[in-house]
C-alpha cells in the first residue's frame, strides 16, 4: 500500500498512457464495417467485387478503382443483374457509410452471404490515402 502512496504520479503516468494509446481505437470501435485495410485485403487477395450505391455525380467525382456504380434507389432490383457470383465478396460504398449499410441489408437479403460495407464510407478511404478513379 505505501507503494502506491508513494508513487501515485508513477501510476497516474502509466494509466493516461494506456488510455492514451487506446483511445484511436475506441473511435472505430463502434463504426460497422470492414476498416479501409480489410478492404484492400479482400480486393486484392479474393477479388472483391465493389459496388458504390452513391449517387451519380458523388460517383463521378471520384469512386474505388474497379468499382460499379449501383445507387442505393435501384439496388434492390439490379444488383443481381450487376454482380452475378454471389459467392465472391462484395463491398458496398458510399460516402460515409450509411447508405452502404442499408444497402448491405438488401445485398444480404438477396444471398449475397459474403456481403460488407465499408465502415466509414469514402471518407475513411480518403484518410487513408487509398487510390480513387474518376469516371
């Protein structure tokens, strides 16, 4: 007990740290979806296919490379014309990622069993300084 007494700022030091080095992640605890780097990952190593339920203009500004634009108003009725390998993943995008998890709701609604959206949308791929093409 004197121990702690004794260094009490020792230990104040060590908790602020810890909680210091937690905190960037707490912020992206709660966010669904895959994280930019899990994106990449299941693109490159499973061939994702990629799906942005934007509108058209948010897509022409600027959308993942390989992507197919789908909004989120005509998904339900073309995204099994559109991405026809319901075995494959599909990543679902939009802006901040809201749109991709209602979209997500339908994708999974239709069998796609390996469906994601990306957390945090195309704000978090910009953060991450990943690639976008425009069309």
């Amino acid at each position: 007990m004197n121990f702690l007494l004794d260094n009490w700022l020792l230990i104040l030091v060590a908790f602020s740290s810890g909680v210091a080095l937690l905190l960037p992640n707490l912020s992206t605890l709660g966010a669904p979806g895959l994280s930019p780097t899990q994106a990449v990952l299941m693109i490159n190593r499973e061939k994702a296919n990629i799906v942005d339920v934007r509108a058209a203009d948010e897509f022409a500004s600027g959308h993942l490379i390989g992507a197919r634009h789908l909004p989120l108003d005509r998904l339900q009725e073309e995204l099994s014309k559109t991405v026809t390998d319901k075995k494959r993943p599909l990543i679902l995008v939009c802006h901040s990622g809201m749109r991709s998890q209602k979209a997500l709701v339908i994708a999974k609604a239709q069998g796609y069993e390996q469906a994601h959206s990306l957390g945090g949308g195309l704000k978090i791929w910009q953060e991450a300084n990943l690639p976008l093409e425009k069309a």
